[in-house]
C-alpha cells in the first residue's frame, strides 16, 4: 500500500513538471512568435520606409530632370529667339545700308570722256574688260552712265569747266556726285578689277 501511494506521488509530481514544462514551452513559443511578429513587422515597414524613401528620391530626381530639361528647352528657345532677332536685326541693317548705298549711288554719274580718233579709246571702248563690262556694272549699282566725245558732242557748262581743269589724257573716267557737286577722276590702271574697285568706293 505505501508502495503504490508513493508511486501515486511521483506520478503526481510527474505529471506537474511535465504541465509545468509544457506551459513554460507554450509560453516560451508566444512570446518568440510575437517577437519574430513584431521584429518582422519592423523590417517590413523599414522595407517599405525605404522603398518610399526610394520612390520620393527617384521622383525628386526626375521632377528635377523634368525642370533641367524645361530650362534647357527655355534657355535654347531664348538663343534661337535672340539669334532669329539678330539676323533680322543684321538684315535689316544690311538692307538699310543697302538701300543707303543705293541712293547714294543714284545721285552718281560715270562720266567716259573719249575722242573718236584716239585708239586708246577704240581699244578701251570696244574691249570686254574695259568700258562694256564697266558701264553695265556701274549701271547695275545704279549710276547714270554718260559716254561723251570731247569734240563731237556738246559740254554742259559743268562738263566744261571739269575738263579744262582735269582731262589730260584719254580715255578718262571720272564720277560726278550730285548731292555735293563734286567729281572723282580715276588715276588707276584699266582693268576691270580697279574700275570695279573705283565705282565702288
């Protein structure tokens, strides 16, 4: 009989370390769940902090490339702007000036004084560098152009006084300006690159 109750006891104490064990392992698996849970739970909004971190980096950047790109765009808009005003600027002047030029230029006459017996003159009238091709340029720049024989035909009284005062030789170029009534004798070599030279000056 004591026998068997002290068996009793050590099955009783048995059965108490075995609940007891198992509680502490229960206990023991709830609280490395809710660790592992929470641990998990903090990596995953860690991950996700970074993630948007991320997204918000990545946006900023191509907001920022967006507006380097619509600065660029502004900035290359304003040059071909400024460059289009320039050449129209450039343009304009240029026309101005050429229309300057021009007005200038038809208050101007070419004066080719010759004499039909002088073979000089022959040789100059009739050559393809000399008096044609520089007549038709001058005329081009729009000068009056007047060919005039000393002793056949008749002087104004300004071509008069110019040629008692400064023909020499034959054949003579010279331009008359209107505007301030003066004349230009060309002293250069005949050909049709100092001619040219002459009637653009």
């Amino acid at each position: 009989m004591n026998f068997i109750i002290r068996h009793k006891k050590f099955l009783y104490l048995f059965l108490l370390v075995a609940f007891l064990i198992s509680a502490l392992y229960f206990i023991v698996s709830m609280v490395s769940n809710k660790s592992l849970e929470k641990y998990s739970n903090k990596e995953n909004q860690n991950k996700n902090q970074n993630q948007n971190k991320n997204q918000n980096q990545n946006q900023n950047q191509n907001k920022n490339q967006n507006q380097n790109q619509n600065q660029n765009k502004n900035q290359n808009k304003n040059q071909n702007q400024n460059q289009n005003q320039n050449q129209n600027k450039n343009q304009n002047q240029n026309q101005n000036q050429n229309q300057n030029k021009n007005s200038v230029k038809v208050e101007k006459t070419l004066y080719y004084f010759y004499f039909a017996t002088c073979p000089y003159c022959i040789k100059f009238s009739e050559a393809s560098d000399g008096w044609i091709s520089i007549k038709q340029y001058a005329e081009n720049a729009g000068y009056k152009v007047v060919k005039k024989d000393i002793h056949q035909h008749s002087l104004t009284k300004m071509e008069q006084e110019y040629v008692n005062n400064n023909l020499k030789t034959v054949p003579h170029l010279a331009i008359y300006q209107k505007n301030n009534k003066s004349w230009k004798k060309y002293e250069g070599d005949r050909n049709l690159k100092s001619l040219k030279e002459f009637v653009d000056k």
